[in-house]
C-alpha cells in the first residue's frame, strides 16, 4: 500500500505541471467554428443521415422550408398487429422528444395508418392504439398533453398500392404533423 502513495503524488504532480491549474480569474476561449462552414461539413452530413426526421423537423421549425403543411414521417416501427413499437426504431421518437423540449409551443398530431390487410374495425383500433403509444411515450418524459393530439386512421388514407406488399409498406406508417409554433427555440438562461 506505502508503495502506490508515492506513485500516486508523482502522478498528480505530473497532471498539474503538464496540465496546469484552473484560474477562476483567467478568460478561457474556445474558437467556434463558423456556422456555414459546418454545414457542408462532414459531420453535419453524417448526422443528418443518422438523423433525417429530426434534422428535417428542425429545419421546418427555423425557417418553414423544406416540407409542405409541416407533415413528417417518424421511423418507428411495429410487429404485424402489435401497438407497441420494435424498440431498435425508436430514434426517431427520441429526436421528436428532445425537439419538443427544446420548441416548448410546438404543438403536434401524431396520424397513425395501417395497410388494408384484415378487418378495417380492427385496423382502425390497431392505428389509434399505436398513435397513442406515441403521445404516451412523449407525455411520460415531461411533453404536456396538451400539446399532443392522437388519432388513428386505420387504411382509410392510403398513400400508394395496397395490392402490393411495397404499397403496403408504405400505408404502414406514422405521421407527426406540425400544429403551430412560434419558430423560436427555448433560450437557457446562462448563470
């Protein structure tokens, strides 16, 4: 044990002598890198591919361009007749969550559809079901109810061919449409 105490002081002493000490007093600057050389950076390439509802989202949100009626598809995805979702697609929904945290007047619908497969009734409740997980999982991490709106709309409002399994593929899915907004992203008061 009498052997670590040296070695653990010449260690500290090595940290403070390379690294120094922090000056309270000191201003301490780290450049930022220019916002229009970041954009085409490949960084931000890579992240809006990791990324695409959110980077779109909040592109719409600062400016209103890019997407017609503020309508967005989330990636989550379901087994065959289950309302909740498979847990490896929740990305999405997670760049949702912390968008709405961020823009605190963003209201939204969540629109939830199904193919036609089975008994329209049945998919009508199938589609409401998994709207309402949505707003249940945004809710439960601190998302006011009442900036969310489910609704289930079954096969209803197909968007290609149901015949084919490619249509039908396209039928299943979730919408996140944008209510209203102010633009304006919560400012943190800086101590």
């Amino acid at each position: 044990m009498t052997r670590f105490v040296p070695l653990a002081i010449l260690i500290l002493a090595g940290t403070l002598f390379l690294g120094g000490c922090y000056d309270p007093h000191k201003k301490y600057v780290y450049p930022l890198t220019p916002r229009e050389k970041v954009a085409d950076s490949a960084g931000e390439k890579a992240a809006r591919r990791a990324a695409p509802l959110g980077d779109a989202l909040v592109r719409y949100l600062r400016n209103g361009s890019g997407v017609q009626d503020g309508e967005f598809t989330l990636g989550v995805r379901f087994r065959a007749g289950g309302s909740a979702p498979r847990m490896d697609t929740l990305r999405d929904l997670e760049a949702l969550l912390v968008i709405m945290r961020d823009y605190p007047s963003l209201r939204i619908a969540i629109e939830a559809h199904t193919d036609s497969e089975g008994e329209a009734d049945k998919n009508l409740k199938l589609s409401q079901w998994r709207a309402d997980w949505v707003g249940r999982f945004l809710i439960e991490r601190g998302i006011d109810a009442e900036r969310i709106e489910a609704q289930g709309f079954g096969a209803s409002l197909p968007i290609a061919d149901d015949s084919t399994p490619e249509g039908q593929r396209l039928n299943r899915r979730l919408v996140i449409r944008v209510l209203n907004f102010d633009r304006q992203p919560l400012k943190p008061k800086l101590r």
